[in-house]
DNA sequence: TATGAATGAGTGTTCATTCAT
DNA sequence: GATGAATGAACACTCATTCAT
C-alpha cells in the first residue's frame, strides 16, 4: 500500500514517517534532524537513500498528490450522472485513505509561497484533478443540467473548502474557546457530513 | 491609512514593509535580517522599536486581520438586504484595500500550521468576520429568502476560495504552461469578476 | 560620606549604584544597560557623566581601594603596639563600613584576570595597605616581638582569608547543604569573630 | 593522564585546550570562538561533543577539582604525623601538577560570583578537601599537638593564600614596577618555597 | 544636563550537509 | 547499507556606543 516502484523499503518506510513531518511544520519549519529521528535512522542515512532535504520533500509531495489523483479518477470513473462524479470528486477528496490531514497543510503552504517548492510532477497530478472536475461539469453544461460555469473557480471553491476545513480544526478550538456563544455543531462536523455539505452547497450553487 | 494608534512612525513604517516579506515567505522562511533590509532599518532598530521576531509577526498579522475585519464592518453597516451584506462581505475582502495579497498567504500558513503562530488578537477579528457573515445568513433565514445553513462552512467556502484563488497565482502560470489545452479565461480573472462570481455560485447555493 | 572631590552628585550617585553591580557580576558579566538602570539614569547619561564602561569601573575599584586604604590608616595611626597594629588592619579590613563586600568580589576577580582593569591609581593604594603592614611587621621585628617572616605572604594570608570568607558565603550555605555533618557554628561566624580568629591565627604564626 | 572515563579523546583533548582559557578568560570574558579556536576544532565541534558554553565550563571545573582532590587524598593517605599531613595538603595543593595555575583563578571567580557557574560535582570535590583537612586538624587536637581551631578558617586561610599568591602575579609585578623599593625577593618566591613558608605560618599559628 | 533612537560588530547556538569508516 | 563525527555558513538576538535633540 505504500510501497512505490523502484524505492527501497527503507526508502519508502522513510518518505510515511516524514510525511507527517513535512505537515506539521512545512519545510522551512523542519529540521533534518527530526526527520531523522521520526524516520528512526541517522540523519546521514536519509541523504543515502533519498537526498537533501529538498528532495525528501519533493518525493513526499509527489507521493500525496498521486495517491490522491489515483484514488479521485478510479472512484469518479465507477460514477453515472455528472452529479454523481462531483460528489465522488468531493467526497473522495475529504476522506481520500486519511490523506488529507498531510495533503491539506502541505498544500496550503505551497499555495501561500506560490508554490516554490512544488515539482512539476506534483503539478501535473493537480491538473489531472482539476481535469476530472472540468469533465463532470462540461458533461453536465452539454447535458442541460448544471450551468455553464468557471470550472477553475469550482475546482478552487471545492479544494479551498475542504483544505481549510480539515487544517483549521485547532484553530477552531480556539475559537470556540475564546467565543464560548457559537453553536459547536457547526464548528465541528464529520468527514462525511464535510463531503456531503460541501457537495450540496456546490451542487445547488451550479444546478440549472 | 497605515498608522496605528500608540506606534510610532517607524514601527508604523517597519511593519508596513515586513508585512510584505512575512507574506511572501512565511515565518520560519523570512530571515530577520531580510525584514531589517526591506524595511531600511537596522536589525537591532527591529528589536528596539518592535520586539523579537515573533513579536514582528504577530503585530503584523493583528493589523493585517484588524483591517480586514474593519472595512468589512464598516461595508456591511452601509448595506440593505441580507444578500447585499453577503456580496458586500465578499467583495471588501476580495479587494480589501489590496491586503488580500498579504493576508492570504499568511492565514493559509498560519491554517497549516494549525494557528501556532495566530496571537488570540488576530483571532478575535477572525470571529469579527465570521459573526458578520453569520448575522447575514441568519436574517436570510429569519426572512425566509435562504436556506439555513451552516455559516461556518459558507464562511470557509468563501475565505477559502477567495485565498486560494488570490495565493495560487503563480501556481496557475505554471499549469497552463504545463498544460497549454486549458482556456486561460477562466483562469486569470480580475478582482471584480472574482468577488461577483464568488458571491454568485455562493448565493446560489444558498438560496431558497 | 559617598561624595568624592570634583564628581558631581549625580556622578557619585551613579558610581555608588553600579558599585554592587560590578561586585555582584564582574566586568564582563555586567551590561551596561543594568548599569543605568540600577543608577536609575539612561544608557546615555552614563557616558556624559562618566565615560564607557571600563571608566565606570575604573572609578568604581579606585573608589573603593581609596577607601579601604584610608580607613586603614586612620585607624592603624591611633594604634599602639605593633600587634595592635596587626588587629587594628586585620579588624578595619574585616569591617572596611561594609565595602569589603564589594571590595572583594571585585578584588577576587582582578586577581584571577591578572589585573587587566586594575588602574595604578587603584594599585597605588593596595601599595599603601603593603607597606602599613609591612611597617608593623618590622616594627615588631626590631622590637624583638614577631619572627621576621615574608611580609608579603602574610598580607596575602590576611587580605586573601578575609575576601574569601566574605565572599563564598552563598557557597558555604550550598555546601551545608551538600554535606549536612558539618558543624554550621565554624562555617557562620559574624564579621567581628572574623577579624578576631583571623588577627589571632596570623599573630600566633608570626609571634616570637 | 589527561583521559577521563567514558569521554572520547576529542572531548578530552577538547577539555585540556580549553581550560587554560576560561582560567586566564572567566567564564562571561570568553568567547566560544576563542575556545573553538584553542581546541583546533569547529565552534560545532565544541557543541557536538560536550555541549554549550555553561557545559564546556562545567565540565572543565570538574575535572580541575576532582584532580585537586585525588591527588591531596593520595597524598595525605601516605602521611604519617597530622602536621605531615597538613603539610602534604599545602604542599600539593601548591603544586597540584601545574593545576593550580587553573584552579585558583577559575575558583576565584567562582567565589566572587557566589559560585553562580558552580555544579555540585564541584562542590562535591571541595567537601572531600575541606573534609580531609578537618581530619588532620582534628587528629592533631586529640593527639593534643594542635590548639582546637575553625578548621573551616584554617582552609580558608590555606586555600587563600595559595590561590591568590598563584594567580597575583602580573599584579606583583606591577606594585614593584610602581614602588620600586620593595624587596623583590620576599614578591617572587617559587612553588616550595611558598608551600613551606605558608605551611610554617600557618602551623605556627595552630600549634600548642 | 539628559535621553530616545539608532546601529555596527559581535554572541552563543543551530543548521543542512559531507565523509571516513 | 548505514552512521558517528565533523563543519562552514547561517541564524536570531544582544552589546557597547553614539548622536540629534
């Protein structure tokens, strides 16, 4: 399940444990030191089978994105209606094997520093997302059931959604903590209800 | 328009030219001499009239919110129907003074970050916001021309689209470089053509 | 009593203010900054009253030995014998209206930095506290009362058990700490039980 | 010689090359550049193998005063008379393998600062002096050959007198530059010579 | 006479990286 | 394949000092 072609099992043992690193703290915010440590190997150990840093990060990035473009397009292709596809696109994205927890900050931060860090392999699996979505909606538009519109701006409204939602969980703690008047309920929904509000809200919004 | 109350001007003026950097490089990627440069003072005149670097941060990100929240309050007041007050709190912070640069990339950090850095001053003016945008909806629904909701998700989706569409600019260059079949139209739009349809796919979604 | 000739009252108020200071942390383990604050003056007024830190303490430690060594010949000129001479310089040491608690530290530490600060001015008056003792030990020397021994050993003998005590008394208590068997009655004793065991043990060493 | 257990030779060669610096330096006067500089490693060296700059002193004060003690302790064990006894203990201590060149302006700081940098080990080290002595002069009262004394006071006087006359040099040197009357033979005595003279003063002072 | 503001030159410490073994 | 040891280059922060007012 997590292993990739042509990577050590060390290798590959190494990019699980520092994925969550690289989410905690972001690049800059990590030490090579604690990537070492989490990784339970010597710092030398990770230039030996990976690289430098930059390159540790890379691999983990790559990895994020592919898995979750993979696991989109397999769920989006079993889906009939267009509508069907979208909330497929969502809801796999919201749950997406737990990934989101590591895909959410790490991409947050990329977005913030446009995206510096980012390899063009991460790039392409970001576009084959948004090429999936662009389809649901064309199919819809040509079939007279959604309207025609910004398919970037949908794509962004979806993604930005639901990367904030499940990164701003502490966050929310603290606001809840400071505005002890707000109803909880709200502030603190499931995956599953995050999936479907998000596709309602979407879908209305876009339905003919 | 940049002077705060009980700062001096040089602070005044240090913060306006680090908000910039802090903005571009995030916490832990800015050095504090880069922010000494920019702001054509001494690193010691920063800790003099300032504080630490930390202490830099939080002051900008209090008056980066503060102001936000402010010109929102202030649109909002001047505005009639509850759907008025929903354009009008996306529109400011769409444009925002042109802050939107600046804020977002830093919240989209500080949200990945999950708020370590996020001083309980700026939260208070995010829960401004996100009363504001709660007070909306909710006449909505007491009046009987929107669905009820939940505001906090609505107020995700909104700030959540707004950031990422203002931060992922770059990103965006790069896609369509990458992949030259996309229509660029969609992709680059104006401030103006963001906020309206933003507040549209959203008010859709929300409508009765 | 504090005045010293041709320093104005606020530079005297200053030199009696960092006087502990310096004891307290040596030269270089005190700033400036602590300096103006203890004298309850700014940074700046130190340099126009004074000059730059190693003058301060200069002052400081001429101040201080000038003192010392006046007090001394007061009290050694109204003594008779030579032995009284001995107590007499012994006991004002011991005493010195309380400055041996700066006068050592500060003392302690020129010795072990070979004297770098050590101004002659200052010098000059440890040369006067030599020979007043070296003056009564040849006295009691041709009078046929004291074996004539290296007057300078027992100047270092005195003025060395004297600074000693009076400083490593936060010492001593750790050590009672440490060692709870010892007997506490010969590690506290008072200033005046001081100069008499001293005066006591040195006269017995050196009498005929 | 130089070899402690469980430290590698860097660390220990690390130890030897700096002592000489926080001796001539004290602790706040030296600059871990100087220390890296005088070990002929990088300033992280120093880090990786011992620790920050309180460590690297720490460790050398230990060392400085576990010699101290074993070598007395060896000593005074093969010592027949408590006067020899004493003796020995002034007479090592004087000597103390060149150590005392180290220990005597290190300690003298340490005391004038009220032992601030002082770790336990080290005070641990100076009971075991303080202890050894107390039993020869306890020796000597009961064999009744010694007058019943402040064995504390007596160290003190010891101690005192062997470090400041140990480290006062280039002050010596001075004070007769200065007043070039005195007797330079009584100023610049050599190691035996001190030991012995201090040894007759002070027994002569103890003795029935 | 006194000081708030400013700063060049450090200060201790940590970093990502390399390399001999 | 794996690592303990070592380090050049930075890093955030502080210092003694100056100067305009």
């Amino acid at each position: 399940m997590t292993t990739d072609a042509n990577i050590s099992p060390t290798a590959d043992g190494i990019l699980d444990a520092i994925t969550r690193v690289f989410a905690d703290k972001g690049y800059d915010g990590v030490r090579v030191a604690e990537l070492a440590q989490r990784a339970n190997v010597n710092k030398a150990t990770l230039y030996y089978q990976i690289g430098d840093k930059e390159t540790l990060y890379h691999r983990v990035l790559e990895r994020l994105l592919k898995r979750a473009a993979d696991e989109v397009a397999e769920a989006v292709a079993g889906a009939g209606s267009c509508e069907e596809k979208i909330r497929c696109f969502i809801s796999i994205l919201a749950h997406n094997s737990g990934n989101l927890r590591f895909t959410a900050p790490i991409m947050l931060r990329e977005v913030a520093s446009g995206g510096r860090n980012l390899p063009d392999a991460a790039l392409l699996q970001m576009s084959r997302l948004l090429g999936m979505l662009g389809e649901a909606l064309d199919e819809g538009a040509r079939e007279g059931v959604l309207r025609p519109v910004n398919g970037f701006l949908v794509h962004m409204m979806i993604v930005g959604t639901l990367m904030l939602y499940s990164s701003n969980e502490p966050i929310r703690r603290r606001v809840v903590e400071l505005s002890p008047g707000l109803d909880r309920e709200n502030l603190f929904i499931s995956r599953e209800e995050l999936a479907e509000q998000v596709a309602d809200l979407v879908l209305s919004g876009i339905r003919l």
